[in-house]
C-alpha cells in the first residue's frame, strides 16, 4: 500500500478541509481511496488464514464513508482526516467484536474487540469472566497479548483513550459494577465497560505489503480475548 501518498493526502485535507478543495481533488481522492481498499483487501484476505468466520465479508463491507456526518456536530468541516476499516463478521454496527485498521496522520493504529456494549450484555460478558476466569486470564494476560495491548494490573494506570500508544478497555467504571463482588481479585476487568484492544503504529506502517505479517501478530495476540466475548455476545445478535 502506498502508505505514504495517502497520509500526504490526508494531511491536505486537515488543512484544507472544505468543499472547493476537496472538489479540485477529487481525482487524488479516488486515486488515494482506491490504494487504501487495495490495502483493506490484503488485511481480510490474511485474517481470513486464521479467522475464517469473516470470510464473506467483502472491501466495500468493511469501509467506512469519508464525508462526515454533520448534522448533530459543532464541527462542520464535511470530510475525515482518517481512513478507517471494520472487517466484522457481521458487518460494520454489529454488537461482536472484529479487526479495525485505521489511518490518519500520527494517529495511525490497530485494534480488536469491542467498542460498545449494552448493559445486560456487559454483565453477562462479567459473569462469564468470573465463571470461566483461567480461559481469561490467558486470554488477556498472555505475552503476546501484553506487549501489544499493555494491559496493567495497576487500576489507576490503565491506558484510556485512543491517543495512549496501546491499551486495553477505553472506558471502564470508577468502582465494581452493582451486583459483583468488590474484593474479587481480578475486578479491574468486570470495571471495563467495552473489550477493545489496540496498538498505535507508525505512519509509515501500512507502506509496502510488510505490514501484512505484524498485522496479523497484533490480530492474533488479541483474537483469543475477543473470541471470549465473542461467544457471549452471539447469544444476543
């Protein structure tokens, strides 16, 4: 993928996010599009090598629109300074969790799992961590999965927000939810309030077709952990 010539694209359109703009470009927008869904098509043609369950999803599946939706934000600059990828077996709005790809100048990054559960579905997902918590525990405090996802067993310092290099869980609750119980050992984890892991990568990441083979370590480092919840979630879509 030519990583390069879509950041350059990407940081015209942060400075220069208008209409006249973009319209007296759009030929490098197609251009730049058309190498990132090339590059999205490498990524599930390698997930689906060790994860077959998104094997019918196709590119224009997995992408998202590049025009912002402005109608309920302050913010009205009508285009995206990021590309972004969702490879979901059950599509892009579904509660499972899948494989995000996403490019945006010095924000780019890898994640997996899920952003965003209701309640009764978190709860089961924290009733099943305590049923079943030796599958967890090596689901989520594995090697591999630590040195992409830093995950921390110091509750203060857990990394919360997208602009951290890697974490675990980007909101969590303040103390034990209702219900569980408050002096159980590994509590940091019924706190999280979604399972999304991710891993901040260089710019220049995407550059070439190397990228393929980290990618798919990072996605495997996370995929037990999803997998988890994954077989939860699915008794509710």
């Amino acid at each position: 993928m030519d990583a390069k010539r879509i950041i350059s694209f990407l940081q015209e359109v942060m400075a220069n996010n208008n209409r006249e703009w973009f319209a007296a470009h759009k030929s490098e927008y197609e251009a730049v599009r058309a190498e990132w869904e090339r590059g999205v098509g490498q990524a599930l043609e390698r997930i689906v090598t060790f994860d077959a369950s998104v094997g019918n999803q196709r590119v224009k599946d997995c992408t998202y629109r590049f025009y912002r939706d402005t109608r309920f934000s302050a913010d009205k600059s009508p285009y995206k300074n990021h590309l972004g990828a969702y490879i979901n077996a059950k599509g892009k709005k579904a509660l499972r969790g899948g494989y995000y790809l996403h490019m945006e100048p010095d924000h780019c990054l890898l994640a997996v799992g899920n952003y965003w559960l209701p309640t009764n579905i978190l709860t089961a997902c924290r009733n099943e961590i305590m049923a079943n918590e030796e599958q967890w525990l090596n689901a989520v405090e594995s090697k591999a999965f630590k040195k992409y996802f830093d995950t921390k067993k110091d509750t203060t310092d857990w990394n919360e927000s997208w602009d951290a290099p890697q974490g675990f869980g980007l909101t969590k609750l303040k103390t034990c939810p209702a219900g569980f119980p408050r002096d159980y050992e590994h509590v940091r984890y019924l706190r999280l309030k979604d399972y999304c892991a991710w891993h901040a990568v260089a710019n220049d990441f995407f550059e070439g077709d190397g990228w393929i083979d980290e990618m798919e370590r990072v996605f495997r480092a996370a995929k037990p952990m999803m997998d988890f919840m994954n077989n939860v979630i699915d008794d509710y879509e």
